[in-house]
C-alpha cells in the first residue's frame, strides 16, 4: 500500500509540479540595487561671481557622458543617480566648447560629493548667459550685425527716395 502511495504521490507533483511554497524557498534572492551617489556644487566665472543659466555636464572617465544640465539662479547645480566612480564636471559656453573642468570628482554610493568650478573663458560665459544684448536669440555680436545692417538700409532708403531735386533739372 505505501508504495502506491508513494507512486501516486510522485505522480501528482510531477504532474502539476512542486507546491508554490516549495518553489519560493527554493529561489534565489533577489540582488540588490547598486546605491548611487551624487554631485552638486557652483559653477564660478575668472572673477569668482556665480554663473546662473549656464551649461554644467559630468563626464566619465572614458568621456563618456554621464549628466548635464544648466545651473541656477546662484550658479548652483545639482546631480544624483551617478554610479560610484570618479567623474569630471565641465562648464560649457553658449557655442558648446568646454570653458571650465574640475579635477577628479569622487561619488561614493549613498553620499552626495560637493565640488565648485570656475570658467576660464568668463567673456564667452557672459554673452552666453544673457550677458549684453540680444535679439531673436543672435547673441551680442548677431543683434549688432543686424541692427547695424537694418539702419544701414533704413538710411540708403532715405537718400534714395529724397526728393530735394530742382524742378528745372
């Protein structure tokens, strides 16, 4: 009797498999998420005055990019998520080019590092980041080139069409 017992026993769980209390012990448990870190700081101009709107990136070591974004009101930036690991923080001009990099940034997980840079190229940042006048999004030099252009014609306009000729010629 015990061993059609048993018989039937082994047919039924191999036909619907283990119990589900079975197979939950017999998981493996779930591996844990890698803590993340993260980088915040200010970005300064040659003068040490803080840089609002501008540009900030951080960059692996293999260059590749990891965060970007723009600063604040005080020049401030904040970045989280970063994997631990040593990063680079770059400030970028309104062109794009890289015109401020700190040294090696170290993130550790769960802990937020503090870093403050400063732009050695504060003329390009200032244009920029609303330094100076600007029409249509040209930028200083652009709206200057413009209006100068638009007067230039304004007053051939008015030479061309001025009638102060004789009546005799």
């Amino acid at each position: 009797m015990r061993k059609a017992f048993a018989a039937i026993l082994t047919l039924v769980v191999g036909s619907f498999g283990l119990p589900a209390g079975v197979l939950a012990a017999t998981k493996a448990p779930a591996k844990p998420q890698q803590a993340t870190g993260g980088v915040q700081g200010v970005a300064k101009d040659a003068a040490q005055q803080n840089l609002s709107g501008v540009r900030v990136q951080v960059r692996m070591p293999n260059g590749q990019l990891a965060a970007n974004g723009t600063t604040n009101a005080q020049g401030g930036f904040s970045f989280t998520g970063l994997n631990p690991g040593n990063y680079t923080i770059e400030i970028l001009d309104a062109a794009g080019n890289i015109v401020g990099t700190s040294a090696s940034v170290t993130v550790a997980a769960g802990a937020t590092a503090t870093v403050t840079i400063t732009a050695a190229a504060a003329g390009a940042i200032a244009a920029g980041a609303g330094g100076g006048l600007g029409l249509f999004g040209l930028g200083t030099l652009g709206t200057v080139a413009v209006v100068g252009g638009a007067a230039a014609l304004t007053t051939a306009a008015i030479v061309a069409t001025k009638d102060d000729a004789s009546p005799s010629r």
